[in-house]
C-alpha cells in the first residue's frame, strides 16, 4: 500500500476512510454539508457531485441505511479509487460511485436530491503546484455555472439542491440558480470559533420552486467540537 494513504476516522460517524494528505483530506464543509440534507419522506435517490473520496454518500449512509439509493461523481482517479476503497472497507451496499466528469452525465435517471462540494476557487486565482489539490480547489475542469446547469437536469421537479460554498461567491450562486429555475428555500451562515467572518454558506433550494428564503442562524464552530450530528435539527 503507497505509504501516504491513511485509513482514518470518519469524524463520530463510526466508519473508516481512506485518504492521501498528499490530495488533500475531508474537512468540516463535507460534515455539514451532509448534515444539513434534509431527507423527506418519499426521498430514495440521491447523487453527489464531486463527490471526492465520498465523504458525503458515506455519512448518508450511515444516518439513513438502505432507504437511500446514492450515487457519487467524482473526475480524478487517484480520488475516486480511496472513495471505493473506503466503500468497500466498510461494507457499505447502497453507494455507487463513478468516475467520470460531471459534463458527461446522461439525463435520463432523475434524482429527488442533488448535493455538491465544488471547487470553491475561480480559475484565475493562483493555483497550488499539487495539480490534483488545484482540481479539487479551483474552477479548472467544472465551475459553478455548469454545476448548477447540470444539476437542474438531474433532479425531479421539485427535487432539492444542496450547495456548500464561500460567502464571496453568494451574488453569483443566486444569479445562477435563478437562471435555471431554482428557488432558494434556506442559507444557513458558518463561522468559525475564532474567526468573526463568514467562512461557509449552506444554501438549499428546490428545482422549479419558488423563492421562499429563511436564513437560519448562524452556526459557530469550535475546534474542539467532538460531533455536528443533529446541529441543524430544529432549525427547518
């Protein structure tokens, strides 16, 4: 095994991970971002776009069983291979993860959610030499207009969209979402324990649905926190 894969704790969440430090690892705005997910009832298929080494799908799992049907999307080999990895490590039977750029999706499967972790960064900002780090951080093979293109083609009508990105791209996530027939139900602010600024926003809105937005309150993170299960519960 290259001595640079870990095989680590998914947070409290009672599964195993493998990651390269060298890529880069799952952080706080994966855990939320699944969190924050609110599975109705008549939900069953949900796809993740990239989807990394599938923190996201991993975490679903473990909180809804076999109730949900999750696919996972992820471009860089060398990622995706640690997200099958863990899959298989942990014997988990209701993830199917597939490598391939998102660009290439067919349409005809329909999901009732789409979830994504983009790239946060636009190609123009100085990149890291790591070329699959500047992949997974920069606008380079997909940005935030195709992801929200793509992602009003996969879902039913009235199927939700869950995005976890930076404060300063907010202007341009509302832009686009309007664009194509999303209405934003929720935005929910992060903050770091030190730190008086926004770092993360949570938006969910729902495909060919009306605006209706209710900002939640803010969620401050400490960097002893031992859990976030359960942190946007009562907060719907």
């Amino acid at each position: 095994m290259n001595q640079t894969i870990e095989l680590n704790d998914l947070f409290d969440y009672g599964y195993k991970i493998y990651q390269n430090p060298l890529y880069f690892k799952f952080s706080v705005d994966s855990v939320l971002l699944a969190e924050f997910i609110k599975i109705k009832k008549n939900d069953n298929k949900i796809i993740d776009l990239c989807t990394g080494n599938a923190p996201i799908p991993m975490i679903l799992s473990k909180k809804y069983g076999n109730k949900l049907e999750i696919t996972g999307v992820e471009l860089q080999k060398e990622i995706y291979d640690l997200g099958i990895k863990s899959i298989n490590y942990n014997k988990i039977t209701n993830i199917k993860l597939i490598n391939d750029d998102i660009n290439n999706l067919s349409f005809i499967n329909k999901y009732d959610i789409v979830s994504c972790n983009p790239p946060y960064f636009k190609n123009n900002i100085i990149q890291n030499e790591n070329k699959i780090k500047a992949i997974a951080r920069h606008e380079i093979k997909i940005d935030l207009k195709s992801i929200i293109r793509i992602s009003s083609k996969l879902l039913n009508n009235g199927g939700y969209f869950y995005l976890v990105h930076r404060p300063e791209r907010l202007t341009d996530i509302i832009i686009l979402l309007d664009k194509y027939h999303f209405g934003i139900k929720r935005i929910v602010p992060i903050y770091t324990y030190k730190d008086n600024k926004c770092v993360f926003i949570l938006i969910e809105s729902i495909y060919n649905g009306k605006n209706y937005v209710k900002i939640d309150k803010p969620v401050f993170l400490k960097h002893d926190d031992k859990t976030y299960q359960g942190i946007f519960e009562g907060k719907n």
